[in-house]
C-alpha cells in the first residue's frame, strides 16, 4: 500500500472489529507513520482518523501505535508542509482564528500571551477601537491620542510593551474597564476582536486532547446499529459520580475549553466554569461525562445550565448544554465531527440519564435550533429533527404535529421518501418533547418564564423608575423581612448575591406573605442553593418547594403585554 491507500483502507475501517480488522489497521498505521501523504486535507483526515481510534481502540497495541502518531504528529514533513492550509482546523502545528468571548481570550492571554495576536486584515471595528483608546491609556498620553491620527492598529503597537503583543495589550487593558466583570465584558466584546493564536509547544490542540483514565475500553465488536430505548436508558443510573478536587476540577475544566478553541467555539458555562463544582459521571464502556457549571455571578436567575464535557477514553468527543427546573431539562447535544456516526444515539440515552440522575428531570426538550430552526442549516441538513423523533420525542405546536403526521404517511407509502427542506423548517421551527414520565405542562420549553422577569420589571419600573440601585437595596431588605431572615451572616459570598438577585421576585411571589413559616424557610434555603457550590441542589431543592412552583408558574401565565 502506498500512504493513499492505506488511508482509505483506515478510514474505511473504521467500525470494524476483531482480530482481522485490528491487524489491518495495524498494517495501515505502519504505512502512514513512515509515508507522507500529498495534500492537507489527506493530512487531516489521517489525524481524525488517528484521533477516532485513540477513543475507540481496538487493543493495547492500535492504542500505543496510535498514541505514539500523534504525539509525533506536528513533525510529520507533510504537517510542516500544509501548516498553512490547516489553519483552524486544531491540530498541533496550526494557528487558530476566532473572535473568542472575553473570558476565553482572558484565559488564553494568560496562557499563551506571547503567542496571541489580533488579525488586523479581519478587523472590521477600527473606529470603536480608537474610540475606547482614550480610556485604556492614562491622561497624560491625551495630548498625543487627541492629535496623532496613527490609526487603531499604529496606536496599539505605540501603546504596548515592547514585550507584549497587541492581542495580549488589549486583553488586559479591556479587563480593567468598568466596575466588574460584565462591564469589562461588554467593553471587549463590543469590538469583536479576531485574535490569532500561534502554534507552539504546549499550546491548545486535538492533537493532545484527553485526559488520564484508569483503564481503557476496548472495542470489541462493531457499534450497535439499533435505536436506543430511551425510556430504558433514562431510568438506567451511571456508574458512578466523582466529585473532582480544585486542581482535578482546575484540569477538566481547562479540556473542555481547549476542546472549543481548537474547533472555533466558545460556550459560556465553559468560559465561565467554577473549578470548584465540578463532578464527573462516569458510565460503563468508557464514556464519561464532565459535568461544569457556572460560577455564582455567572448564574441565570431560574434555570440552572451546565455544561457537560463527553469523554471517551478521556478522548473529548463532544458536549451538551443542559437548562433544568421544574423536573425538566432543555437539551443541547453535539458531537464533534469526527465522531459521529458511531454510538450517537446510545450516548444520548446517557445523557438523559445523568440529567435525570443529577437533576430528577423526567421531561426533556429540544430548543429549534438543535433540529436545524433559527438559522442552523447544518441540523437541517442532516435530519437532525428526525434523529430525535425516532428517539421518541414529540412536537405539541399543532401545525408541526399535523406536518410530522403528513411526512409519516409518506414514508408508510413510500419507505425511501425524503423529507424536503421546505417541510423539515416546519417540523424544526417548534420545540420537540420526551416524558419519561406522566405527561404534563409545568416544564421547561411551555411555560413562558421570561414573562417573570416582565412581572418585576413593571414592579420596579412603577416602585422605583430610573434607581435600580435604590430598589436593590430597599427590596433587598424587604425580602429578609418577608422571609424572617434577621441577617445573612454565615452565607457566602455568592449566595448573598443570589439573594439580592432575587429579592425582587421573591417581593411579589403570588401569596408568599401567607406561606408558614416553615415554607419561608424553604424558600430561603433555595434561594441560597441558587449561590452555592453545586447549583443542582438549587433544581432538587426548587423542585420540592411546591408553593415555590406553583407561584412561579402563576407568574410565568401571567398576561404581562403593555396595555
């Protein structure tokens, strides 16, 4: 075999097994670890295919062949030859190029500082930039910002250190606007910054990507081609739950960011994980999940949202969004590229089932843009909407419903019909459901919880106008009377926010005055969970407090339009 063929005969491997297979996946590594391949995006494709066997290995010794490739991967003479071309695409050796969020670029000046550094010819907000120049320098420097007209890019290199790149200047200069973190945030991101991230020893990439494991699944036989029963799967409890330590939490965390630089992405729960709070869920056949949640100032006021990092043998192959309360969880679930196509569906029944474990969900919901809706051709394309329908789950807007039962007459007549794209916008353009349980309405998806933040906001609007701060602190006061709290000595930093945060609503909860004393308690405790460690125990906890629900969801049905 020349380097060509043994690629395609690798790739062409891929969900075979046995001691065949094995060998002539061995016989295929031997050829392309000594051979070059002839274009960058053969080169890429050897690297998916090595990064797929490393999570899906055959035996120890595919394992160690694959391992020791791609540890010598940004050597290979082809890499070094295609360097350019792969650009983006995260493999050791390459550049990166993203307008990352500001707590990413944070992350990453703090890191690779000296590798990092603004794409000028992509910049498009020179204007605002020199704006904001005036207020990263000091006002000595104003008599030479006011007049020199050197432009954002001259003013920039004449401002920073002679040590220090352009990129890592304004990071830092950015980061110490405004009174906190959101300020600082807005200020940053407003520009929209293209950063570049150089290549270099120790530096993000797919390349490296995974994280130490006891022992490795191997496998054996082909992926399972049946579907999953997700109502089985659901109620199937993970192996364990490992709660990390700071510095193991600190690691797991700095993965799954790195497993988003490298692919252009940037999730907020990953920018802004606590370190503190992580936990891993550990199932059979080396699937594991790294479950991050935000840290207190991060948090949503209602939903708690977590992310979870997918490991397969430690090999990050993917992640999912998670908001939960009220018993129910609204599900965002990807799969990177490469490794799709083998046991998508039987590690979303697991998914499910570290939802329900963690947060006693038992209704799940996909958002539209999961099914390809809002502007996501991608799902669109790829059928998404009908990969969960033959999971089980169910639209309940009418005019889906009516669509959805159109297209299975089709199919009944006709087993190769294709759903056509104008057809798969319906079905995508409403939520879809999955009730492992009883069927019912209080959940995530139906009830219209940003009507609750309409409620207060024509509270404060009528009480207190244009001094928010003033009604911060006035109802802050209110809702420790309301709730006979004499003082929040004892609670942590982030639980007093959490409080003030929802000493608002907790002033115009439907009947709160006339709840027992017991139940005010309660209510306290929840509220203080929402700024704790794990904000999970604030869903277990919400989700117990019956007149709690009941009052949000008598909020959340409220008619709040002007008028």
């Amino acid at each position: 075999m020349n380097a060509r063929e043994a690629l395609a005969r690798l790739e062409g491997l891929r969900n075979a097994r046995g001691a065949a297979a094995a060998a002539e996946k061995k016989a295929c590594l031997a050829v392309l670890a000594r051979r070059a391949l002839g274009t960058a995006r053969a080169v890429e494709r050897l690297h998916e295919a090595l990064c797929f066997q490393r999570a899906y290995p055959d035996d120890a010794d595919v394992l160690a062949r694959v391992a020791a490739m791609l540890a010598g991967f940004a050597r290979r003479p082809d890499l070094r030859r295609h360097r350019r071309a792969l650009a983006d695409t995260g493999i050791e050796g390459t550049e990166i190029r993203f307008p990352f969020f500001a707590g990413t670029a944070r992350w990453l000046a703090a890191r690779w500082a000296g590798r990092l550094s603004v794409d000028w010819k992509a910049f498009s907000n020179r204007v605002a930039l020199e704006r904001i120049l005036p207020l990263v320098s000091l006002p000595a420097e104003a008599p030479g910002l006011d007049e020199l007209d050197l432009g954002a890019r001259g003013w920039v290199k004449r401002l920073k250190g002679p040590a220090e790149t352009d990129a890592a200047f304004l990071i830092r200069r950015l980061d110490a606007l405004g009174h906190d973190r959101f300020e600082q945030e807005w200020a940053y991101e407003g520009l929209e910054l293209p950063l570049v991230l150089a290549p270099g020893p120790g530096g993000p990439s797919r390349t490296h990507a995974a994280y130490p494991v006891s022992a490795v699944h191997f496998q054996t036989t082909p992926f399972a081609s049946g579907r999953p029963d997700l109502r089985r799967d659901v109620a199937r409890p993970p192996r364990s739950v490992a709660f990390a330590s700071p510095a193991e939490g600190r690691r797991l965390l700095d993965l799954a960011k790195e497993s988003m630089v490298t692919r252009q992405r940037d999730l907020d729960v990953f920018q802004w994980g606590d370190p503190d709070g992580v936990r891993v869920v550990h199932f059979d056949d080396g699937l594991s999940f790294v479950v991050i949640g935000a840290v207190a100032e991060r948090r949503l006021l209602l939903e708690s949202v977590y992310g979870f990092l997918t490991l397969k043998n430690g090999v990050p192959i993917g992640y999912v969004l998670v908001s939960a309360l009220f018993g129910s969880s609204e599900i965002a679930y990807n799969v990177f590229e490469t490794f799709r196509g083998g046991e998508s569906g039987r590690i979303y029944g697991n998914v499910l089932a570290a939802t329900r474990h963690l947060f006693g969900s038992s209704v799940f919901t996909i958002f539209p843009y999961q099914l390809g809706g809002y502007g996501n051709p991608e799902a669109l394309q790829s059928g998404a909407w009908w990969f969960y329908q033959k999971l089980g789950f169910r639209p309940r807007a009418p005019r889906v419903v009516a669509a959805m039962n159109e297209e299975l007459a089709r199919l009944k007549a006709n087993p190769s019909h294709r759903s056509s794209v104008a057809t798969l916008k319906i079905l995508a353009s409403e939520n879809l459901y999955f009730h492992a349980g009883k069927q019912r309405d209080d959940t995530i998806g139906i009830l219209e919880l940003p009507n609750v933040g309409l409620a207060v906001t024509d509270m404060l609007a009528r009480r207190f106008g244009s001094d928010r701060e003033k009604a911060e602190a006035v109802l802050t006061l209110e809702a420790r009377d309301l709730l006979g709290l004499s003082t929040l000595s004892g609670w942590s930093m982030g639980e007093r926010l959490a409080f003030r945060r929802w000493a608002p609503l907790l002033t115009i909860l439907p009947g709160v005055a006339r709840w027992k004393p017991a139940g005010k308690r309660a209510l306290a405790a929840v509220v203080r969970a929402k700024g704790g460690r794990h904000e999970s125990d604030f869903v277990r906890l919400f989700d117990a407090h019956r007149p709690l629900r009941r009052a949000i969801a008598t909020l959340a049905a409220q008619d709040v339009s002007p008028g």
